[in-house]
C-alpha cells in the first residue's frame, strides 16, 4: 500500500494526478488584494494574479523544510480507510489505523509494522519510494507552471472564508478558468488542462489559494488517444488551510473520473479525502524517527477512543 500524499492516485495519468497533487506542499506568497467585481476574460488584473501565484507557488513547493505528523480520513469505492501520515527528510510515512471506523486487527496490525519495518531494512526500497514521490513533484510543478498559459481567467466575485479554512469570514476571491484556445500541451503531463474549466478560491490577506474546483467538460485523451481518456464530467476539488507557524497544507480532496487505459482497461476513480490533525514535527525528522511517531500516535488514539487518555493527548 502506497504511503504517499498522493496515494489514491496511481493510475499513471499524470495529468490527471497532477492536478491533485497541485496543492501539497503550496507556499505561495503571491496573490494580489485587489478584488475587481468583474473582468473580461485574461484581463490584466487576473492574468497577473495567476501569474504571481504560480511564480510563488513554484518556489515555495521546493521549500520541504516545514514538516506535519497529520491524518487522513479517506472514503472509495472499498469502503472508509484511516491513516496517519508523518513527513521525514527521507520520504513520506504512512500508517493505517481503522477500517470502516474499526481498529485494525492484530494481524493486520502487525502487517503494517511489518511493512513499515520493510522500508527500514531496505535503503533501496526507501530511496525508490523517495524517488516516485520526487517524480509526482515535479510533473506537479510541469502543471502548475503551464496554468498561466493553459487557461483563461476571470473575477467571479467573491465567497467567505470558513472556518476549516483557517480565516471565519474573510472574503475570498473568485476566479474561474477555462482552457485558453491557442494553448498547445508541451507533454502527456499538460494534455489533460485542454477539457478543464472551474474556478479557483483565493485568500488575499495571506494570499494564498483556498480551493480549486475543476471539472471535464468533454472527454480528453491522452498519449494522443493512444494510450487512453477520461470521461467527460470527470470532478475534483482541492481545500487547502492555515495549519499553524503561518504554513498551509491539504485538508480536504475530491476526485470523481471515469475513462480507459491503453483502450481496453475501464478504470474508475472515486474518493472524498478529509486530512486534519496537523502538528509539526522536527525539519529533520529520519523515516525511523517517523515510524516511531505514527506508532505512539497509534496507541494515543487507540487510548482516546477507550477514554484513558490524559486531556493533553484529547487536545490532538
């Protein structure tokens, strides 16, 4: 089982997957203030600010020195999983802690230490997992980087803030997008953009992006048909908030696509994902180091839902 953030996205479409990978790890400090009540399409004033942001976001995205212990409580077609994530300098660790609300088995349990004990055994096997997680950064960054170009934007007023959003009631702005005529994709990676339209949310007190919606409005393919497509009315959604020490990561994801692999394959994506419970951990947290963080937080859960445990560990 793929311990990445980016684990229910495998499926190899790396546009696809790109576009939910867009916001971990966003620092952006980058968006304008200015909140015009209407535009015309790519006007001045939302080009700059998409532009300003993904200059931001790009360089912020290479900044991996602020790190999370954090949760993740994910609903698919196989039913609800609960994990526990812990970012290291190594590579992303990962543990499942309940399935459909029930703690794991002892067998099961031991089955994820065995797993995670794998990885401390094999350095190879630890710097290929690091190596696939580096790969999804940047064909991230190959998409981030193109929504400038690939999209035309305009003001669509504004929305407020909620709380999960980190900021009760502040007026966010609103753009949407749809794909830009004279754009042409450079790669697989960018092909998915040309049948993309929705909107974006941004915060313009901390400037940063708040969520992205985004949906196929016509069936797109990929490897120039070749190698599959995605339906048309394919979704996600992306939120991001405030999680403290001024840093924001993910908090909830929404992928929803149907389509087909080298022709013949059916393949179906459907999750809602709701990450919380952030907390910081040392910027040079070892995988080792985090192991034995997701298996204390184990046990302190464990002990919460059985009601012993000490109000410090409830406040988490």
């Amino acid at each position: 089982m793929r311990e990445d953030k980016q684990a229910g996205k495998i499926l190899g479409i790396a546009g696809a997957v790109a576009w939910v990978a867009l916001f971990a790890g966003i620092g952006a400090r980058c968006l304008l203030a200015a909140t015009p009540q209407a535009s015309p399409p790519n006007s001045s004033g939302a080009i700059e600010l998409v532009r300003s942001a993904v200059a931001n976001e790009v360089a912020a995205a290479n900044d991996a020195s602020i790190k999370h212990l954090f949760r993740s409580r994910k609903q698919t077609l196989q039913g609800l999983q609960t994990r526990l994530y812990v970012e290291t300098r190594e590579a992303m660790a990962g543990m499942t802690i309940a399935y459909n609300d029930q703690p794991l088995t002892p067998e099961q349990m031991q089955g994820e230490e065995n797993r995670l004990a794998g990885l401390l055994r094999d350095p190879e096997q630890l710097k290929r997992k690091h190596s696939q997680e580096q790969e999804t950064a940047e064909r991230t960054q190959r998409i981030v980087k193109a929504l400038p170009d690939a999209f035309l934007y305009e003001y669509d007023g504004t929305e407020n803030g909620a709380t999960d959003q980190g900021k009760d009631g502040v007026p966010l702005v609103r753009l949407k997008f749809r794909p830009n005529p004279s754009y042409r994709p450079p790669s697989r990676v960018e092909e998915v953009l040309v049948g993309m339209q929705g909107f974006v949310v941004i915060d313009p007190k901390s400037r940063r992006i708040a969520k992205i919606d985004g949906t196929l409005f016509k069936e797109v393919g990929f490897g120039w048909g070749i190698l599959g497509h995605l339906d048309k009315g394919g979704h996600f959604l992306v939120e991001q908030r405030e999680v403290g020490d001024g840093s924001w990561e993910i908090s909830h994801m929404s992928l929803s696509f149907t389509g087909k692999i080298l022709l013949f394959k059916n393949i179906s994506i459907r999750s809602d994902e709701v990450l919380s419970a952030f907390r910081r951990v040392a910027d040079d947290t070892t995988f080792a180091q985090g192991v034995e963080m997701l298996k204390a937080e184990r046990v302190k859960l464990a002990q919460v839902r059985a009601g012993v445990s000490s109000p410090e560990a409830r406040s988490h």
